[in-house]
C-alpha cells in the first residue's frame, strides 16, 4: 500500500490546513482513493488526470469529512489531482500508478482509440474468469479475479455505491451476486440460487433477476425461467413466471431449461420488462408492475402475437438486445442451432398491425459463429456497440456500419455481456 500525505495550504491562501491522503489500493493498483477535511463544511470534489491539463472530476462531495474514489487511471503512470471547494483549489500534486498482474489476458486494439466513446465494463471468461474495465486504448485498467473456472456473464458499475456488482456462476452451482467496491477490499455476496444468466439493477436500488422456476410435470420437477425482484437483504419475490403465459412441451435445453431465458432489460418509461427466451426464439414484453405479457415476438406462430414482413427473417436463439423506442427492436442473433453466422438485426414493429420489419442487419466479416452470449448496443448518433462474445471480439461501428474501433482478445478467452460507459465518473 501506498500512502501520500500532505498538508496542503489552499492556492487563495484563505484556508489553511486542508490534510490531503492519497492511498493506492493494494487490491487494484489502478484505483486511488483520496480523502481530505476541510476546516468547514464545504462541497468539494477532486480533479484529476494523467496530465497537468487533468480532464476529470471526481463526485461532489459535502461536510468536513470527504473521500473520492478514482478508477479508469493507466497502471504505472503519474497522476495529477487537486481538491476543488466551493471557494478554493489546491495546489497540484501527484500520485503514481502501480503495474497490473502479469496474468491478465492479452487484448489487442484495431483502429482509432478515440473513436470510441468512452469505457467498456465486461467479464472475461476463460482459464481465468475476471471482471474488467477496458479503456478506449484497449487497456484493462481495472479488474477483479473469480475464482477458477467460475464465470460472470454481467457485470454494472455503480458510482453511487462506489461498487461493481456482477454475477458469479459456481462450478458447484452456488451462484450469487457479488457487490465489489471499486478499491478491491472486501466484497459482499449476495447468494441467490435460482439466478440465471442476467440481472439488472432497478431504479429503487433492488434488483431483478432472472431466475429458475421449477414446477412438477407428470411427478418430475422440470426448470423454467422467472424475473424475481431481489432487495439487498437477498429476499426475493417472484415478478413474472414463463408456466403462467406458455404451455410446457417439454424439456428442449437442458442447459437452460425448458425456455432459457438469457437477457433482461428493463425500461422505465413504460415500466416493463423485456426478456429474451432463447428456446422459444422470442423476445417478449411484461408490464412491471403487474406481470402481465403484453407481447411475444418469435419466428414461432404458434406463440407469436407478431407476423413477419416479407423478406424479414426471425431472430434464432438470440441473446441480448435493446429496445430502440416501443416499436423498434435491435437484437443480436445467434443463429448457431441452424449452423449459420451470427449477427445483429433491427426489426420495425408495427404495434396496431402486429407486423415486424427487418429494416437493418449487420453481419462481421468473415462471418463468425457465436453459441453464447453476444450483445448490442445502439448510441445515440447511430454508430452501434457489437460484443460476438464467444468468438472474442468486440467491435464499434458508425452509423454506416463502417468498423471504427475493434477489441480481440487472446484465444480461449469470450466476452460477457458489455456496458459502454461515456464517464465513470459519474
């Protein structure tokens, strides 16, 4: 651990004595944490960056007491920081950075770093299954260890709580939600059985969670999939069940069970759940509040409450997706039970009609096969974030479809589900 303290006179010269303490984090090298006191209750907040000119600010803090936590900083590099009151600055000084495991995989950058927009929060799976962030460099410049041969496909930071929460999958079948603080210290699990694939967190601070929901068929329990909201005391109750809207026609996935659900988004705006269930070919609609199913999307008619524009082709064992506005849907296609390339499609729906339009479609070159996993992320400019998880790359694309910026990792290592964060400090 690294330890930097200074008594500091404020640049005014009004305010004397402000104790400034610089602690690199002995678990993540790359995190600093800086606390101060100001001899009256003051807002303040640090600025900070790899140069003079700085660039970044912490969160405003307010008191006597302060403490900010700096994440996203290169390993092995100076930083410059000062505090910033309501009246005051002080003076510059600097910190160092220290190095990142020799372990961590290798990652190799394609294209112009400063096309993409900020950092990307994603687990890592392979020997090694870890949790990261990655700079638009290409730089891992923050990460968490899981322990051998678990996996995360999810992970959320949250500067509120100074915290990454992302989901671990035992190979004992333990699985749990994990809240890490940002300085590596100790970690609170959050044991939740049923958790499967995704979760997210809501507005209130609770999450929701897709879970298994088993239920006794001809005496023999058989595995569906639930959204269960999760308070932080790991109480849960169940939202939404898949044997209350679908009629079990047996056992298809017995990785998944019987409707596999694998991505949940949720929208404030209309209250509702969307939820991708990866057997049926589906993508459906649930008012939150209620759990009722307002729509189901699928290449499947007999469960579909959507037909298919000519020439529009159904989406096959999808993952994740993101839902444009209420009638627009990008999802990213996985295609690998019918042995055919992955890809990313936007479909127009016709809400009164109940008609989708293939209206664009993005396929990499060479075409990849992604079994698992696979995500997309639609910006508001219109240049769009694929992650082809399993085959290991991640690419940013402008509204064109022309590859501005593009991530590989090293063999045998996939990508989880992916954020593309503008800030993080925020």
């Amino acid at each position: 651990m690294k330890r930097l303290m200074l008594a500091l006179v404020l640049a005014s010269g009004c305010r004397p004595g402000i104790e400034l303490q610089t602690t690199v984090s002995e678990h993540i090298s790359t995190v600093i944490t800086v606390e101060w006191t100001t001899p009256e209750p003051t807002d303040a907040h640090v600025e900070f960056g790899h140069t003079k000119e700085l660039g970044r600010r912490s969160k405003t803090t307010s008191g006597t007491e302060h403490k900010a936590i700096l994440i996203g900083l290169s390993p092995e590099q100076v930083v410059y920081l000062q505090v910033v009151t309501d009246t005051d600055t002080s003076p510059l000084t600097t910190v160092t950075t220290g190095a990142l495991s020799a372990d961590l995989p290798q990652l190799t950058l394609t294209g112009d770093p400063d096309a993409l927009p900020g950092y990307l929060v994603v687990p890592l799976m392979g020997t090694t299954g870890l949790v990261v962030i990655i700079n638009r460099y290409g730089d891992i410049v923050w990460h968490t260890p899981l322990a051998p041969r678990d996996l995360s496909y999810r992970a959320w930071l949250d500067r509120s709580e100074e915290i990454i929460a992302f989901n671990r999958f035992d190979i004992s079948g333990q699985n749990a939600i994990i809240r890490q603080p940002l300085d590596g210290s100790e970690a609170e699990v959050l044991d939740f059985q049923p958790h499967n694939h995704d979760f997210l967190v809501l507005p209130d601070g609770d999450l929701a969670v897709i879970g298994r929901v088993e239920q006794s068929v001809d005496g023999e329990m058989v595995p569906g999939d639930g959204i269960y909201r999760v308070d932080r005391s790991g109480e849960s109750t169940l939202l939404w069940s898949a044997w209350d809207d679908f009629t079990y026609a047996g056992l298809s996935d017995d990785l998944g069970g019987w409707t596999h659900a694998n991505a949940l988004d949720y929208y404030p705006d209309e209250d509702a759940f969307y939820l991708s269930l990866r057997s049926f070919d589906a993508i459906i609609k649930l008012e939150a509040s209620t759990g009722a199913l307002d729509w189901v999307l699928s290449g499947d008619p007999t469960i579909s409450d959507f037909t298919y524009a000519e020439g529009a082709t159904p989406t096959s064992h999808q993952h994740q997706f993101e839902r444009l506005a209420p009638d627009r849907i990008l999802s990213f296609d996985n295609r690998y039970d019918l042995q055919e390339p992955a890809r990313v499609v936007e479909f127009a729906l016709d809400l009164e009609e109940r008609v989708a339009e293939e209206v664009w479609t993005y396929q990499h070159e060479p075409a990849l096969s992604v079994y698992a996993l696979g995500d997309v992320d639609r910006r508001e400019d219109g240049s769009t974030l694929v992650d082809w998880s399993t085959s290991g790359v991640i690419q940013y694309l402008s509204p064109e479809g022309e590859e501005l910026w593009r991530l590989n990792t090293e063999l045998g290592y996939a990508f989880g589900y992916v954020s593309l964060l503008r800030s993080l400090d925020e």
